[in-house]
C-alpha cells in the first residue's frame, strides 16, 4: 500500500467551481453532435465564472489602479463521448497549479454521469499597460490565496 495514498483513497481534488450549460443549436454540427471548436468557449465560461465567484476580475476596470488581465497560453481538449443539443452539461472547474505568474486550471465536462470531455486551460498573470500593452507580473499573493484556498 502507498503511505502517501492512504487505504486507496482518492488523490484527485475536489472541483473548485462547478456550474451547467444547456447546449445551443449553434453549438452543434450537421450530424446534431457538439462540434469540437464549441467546448473551448465552455470552458472559457467556466472559470470566468470561477473567477467572479471568488472574486477576481476579468477585465480590470479602466479606473483600477492594478490592472491585470489573464491571456491564454495554452489550450487543449480530449473528447470522449458525444453531447446533443439540449443537453445539460456539467463543468466541473480545478486549479491544478498556480505557478509564479500562471494558473493552469483543468475542466471536466460531463452529461448525466457521461465522460463528454475533458480539456485544460494555462493563462498568464499580464499587467495591462496604457495603448494595450502586456507585461507578464507574478499573481498576487491576495488572489494566489483566493484561488488556492479553493483547490486545496
């Protein structure tokens, strides 16, 4: 037996954010499946959601004097079970890792117990500059908390 695991108990995380989506006619393609392409804005949802729920924003506001904004670097979806229009998919939302200045978060998404898919998000803390400009800056140690608080 594993010490670090014990009795067979599970190692993997509880989601930190879980939220539903019905899927839309325009998530679909000829044959009435969820087209692949419609999953990343899915996810993108999600932990939007995940963010406002704890706190985090977005977009900084133009008036905020920390103005930090989340780019994607990295983007990846397996597919393991068709989803249909109407369906009611279930997110569940993990923050696998919170590096120095990225987040690499994990979806679930699931139709009444299915595996439907199962993709990964990896964003970069950018402080935005005047004229649009990013910098990439460490996460700050207030949202570092905010959000691993929720993934522990």
């Amino acid at each position: 037996m594993n010490d670090s695991n014990p009795a067979g108990a599970s190692t993997e995380k509880a989601p930190v954010y879980q939220t539903e989506r019905r899927v839309e006619f325009r998530d679909t393609d000829a044959a009435g499946i969820v087209h692949f392409s419609a999953f990343f804005p899915m996810m993108e949802a999600a932990e939007h959601e995940f963010l406002r729920s704890v706190g985090v924003a977005v977009m900084p506001d133009h008036a905020s004097e920390r103005r930090l904004t989340w780019p994607r670097v990295a983007v990846s979806c397996d597919f393991h079970g068709p989803a249909r229009f109407e369906d009611i998919l279930q997110i569940a939302v993990h923050v696998d890792r919170i590096g120095q200045s990225s987040v690499h978060y994990r979806f679930e998404l699931t139709c009444e117990d299915r595996r439907i898919a199962t993709g990964k998000i990896t964003t970069v803390c950018c402080d935005l500059q005047p004229g649009g400009k990013l910098i990439k800056t460490n996460v700050p140690d207030d949202l570092r908390s905010r959000l691993s608080s929720t993934s522990s």
